[in-house]
C-alpha cells in the first residue's frame, strides 16, 4: 500500500484567503503510505493547509532514524516519528541534534509483536523460544528489551531475524518466523495476507504505559524563527487527523486519490484500530497534547534500561511552547 510519488496542492501560489503566497513545505509520513498516516492526504484534500497558508508535498517517509535526518538537513519541513526512537536518537550515544517535537500524534505507543493463531503465542510469556522478525534498528526491536523485562520476558531466549518492513507481514504469513516486530494497526494488513488466520497482538503499551506513539517534528531551527507557522501547520495537521479519526471511511477514500495503490476500506481499518491511542482515555486531554512529566518518565525507563544516557530533558526533545497543552 505504498507509493513514491509525492502529492501536493494543486495552487502554488493561491493566498489562502489572506492576500500573501503560500509557504511550500515538504511532509514525510512516518513510513510510507500506510492507512495509519492517511490524516496527511485529509489535511491536503480539505485545504486545511492551504488555509493555513502553506503548498504542502506529501511524500512517503522512511521511518523515525531516516526521518530524523531529512529534517535535520533541511530536505522536509514536518515528519511524524516515534517519540520513544527521537529520545533513543537525542539520548543514545550518536547524539543526533537539531530537531523538535511540537505535537504528539498518538498518545500512547503503537509499537507491538503481532504472531498468528497457532504459532503459540498467546501471551508475552509463550515469546521465549521463538524466533520473530523486524528490520534493524525499528523502533519496535530497539524497545523489545525494555518491554521483555517489563514483561517477565528473558530477552536472550527471544531469537530476532532480520526482515524489510515491506515483507515483514509476508514472512509471518508464510511461516518462516512466529511473529514479527509491528504497530497495533497493522492487525487488519495481517490477517488479510495471512487470508483468514486470526493475528494475535502483544501490545508494549500493555507494560510501557508512559511512552508516547508518533511525534510531529520540525527542525530545531525552523521552530525558533517560525514559531506562530509551526502553531499553524501543526493545527491544520491535526484537524485532518481528528476527521480521519472520526471519519475512518471518508479518509480512506481520500487516500486512494493520493495513493492509487491505497484501498479504502483497509485505510479505514487502521485508522479504527489507531482511533484509541489519538484520542486519550483521560478525560480534557486534547488531541496533539504532550505532557512533561510523562516525556520525563518515558526518559526514565528508557534510561533504567540503558537504552539512552543520563541527562537527557524533555525539553531537549519537546518545544512545549508550541504543543497543545495537556
């Protein structure tokens, strides 16, 4: 469900009702064209941005380590990652700078090991002895440490094999592993390549309740100098993200517009499984928030585990002078 060509607006220089051109930005997914980034092409079709005042490209992305990059050398603008892989990135030994976060996407990690009925895995327990897939450096397979011992699991009994995140769901399908390394809402995908086989889900957010899902971020610098367009795009963003969410089925076929390759009703599958983790079971919390003091606690964890090195802040991460408050 995936495709190169990028997609923009098609006014290059309307004024969105305020009289100045348009600001051309470039957007990455989080990993390709998947259902789950599909708020992006809702933003695009509905004008949202344009209003806001930019002429936004969307193009598929790579993932966080590669996202992170683009941003930083100036290639794109805004990019979803994962919070957990931005604070490993910020915090881990290479200590890549000079990007922040300036909205969550999901409130809590999507991140799980997604096996198939009659593999024997029922419970993270049964994960001990088996072998599972996920492409090197994922944000799932990086955090599998931290989930195991929160789980009882004895990681050096779990044997990872290396897989594409394009062929991932075909290797669990075929059954050359018992699980791979997966988000929640891939469930759907799985079930559909595996034709008929039931997929059981081990959520981390099941033992990792503090960490955050995909983040909004923007360069460090572009946040200084811009801070009122990065408040403006992050709130058209997020208004096709809460359509998308409430209108699973009128996103899906807004996607396929954009991605031919894209089918409706497996667009609005994902965005159903992914609907909890955008819209927080606490009560107030708005869509996008970001909270200090659970950043503060996810850092901790990741520390206690020795994933990222003492000293890392939230604020190193997290512009919360842009994010909506929790």
């Amino acid at each position: 469900m995936s495709a190169a060509a990028g997609c923009s607006d098609d006014s290059t220089d309307g004024d969105g009702g305020t009289g100045a051109s348009l600001e051309k930005i470039t957007y990455l997914t989080s990993f390709g064209t998947f259902g789950r980034d599909s708020y992006a092409y809702v933003a695009l079709e509905k004008g949202y941005f344009k209003d806001a005042g930019f002429d936004v490209t969307v193009n598929p992305g790579k993932g966080s380590g590669e996202n992170i990059k683009s941003i930083v050398s100036g290639q794109a603008q805004f990019t979803p990652i994962d919070l957990t892989g931005g604070l490993i990135a910020a915090g881990g030994k290479d200590k890549t700078s000079g990007f922040v976060a300036v909205s969550a996407i999901q409130q809590r990690t999507m991140a799980a090991i997604i096996a198939l009925e009659g593999n024997g895995i029922n419970s993270p327990k049964d994960l001990e002895g088996k072998t599972l897939a996920d492409a090197p450096g994922s944000v799932v397979r990086t955090l599998f440490p931290t989930y195991a011992k929160l789980a009882n699991v004895d990681a050096n009994k779990v044997k990872f094999v290396n897989g594409e995140a394009q062929t991932l769901i075909g290797t669990l399908a075929s059954g050359r592993v018992q699980g791979i390394g997966q988000f929640v809402v891939g469930k759907p995908t799985v079930e559909t390549v595996a034709k008929g086989k039931k997929a059981v889900v081990l959520p981390y957010s099941d033992v990792l309740q503090d960490l955050y899902g995909n983040v909004l971020i923007t360069s460090s610098k572009y946040a200084q100098d811009n801070p009122e367009k990065v408040k403006k795009f992050t709130e058209a963003l997020l208004k096709g993200l809460n359509d998308s969410i409430t209108n699973p089925d009128e996103a899906g076929k807004i996607t396929q517009k954009y991605v031919q390759t894209a089918k409706p009703e497996g667009v609005a599958a994902e965005l159903t499984v992914m609907g909890p983790y955008v819209k927080s079971a606490a009560a107030g919390i708005p869509v996008g928030a970001l909270d200090a003091e659970r950043v503060a606690r996810s850092i901790a964890i990741l520390q206690g585990s020795g994933q990222i090195q003492p000293g890392l802040k939230p604020e190193q991460v997290i512009n919360f002078d842009l994010t909506p408050k929790a």
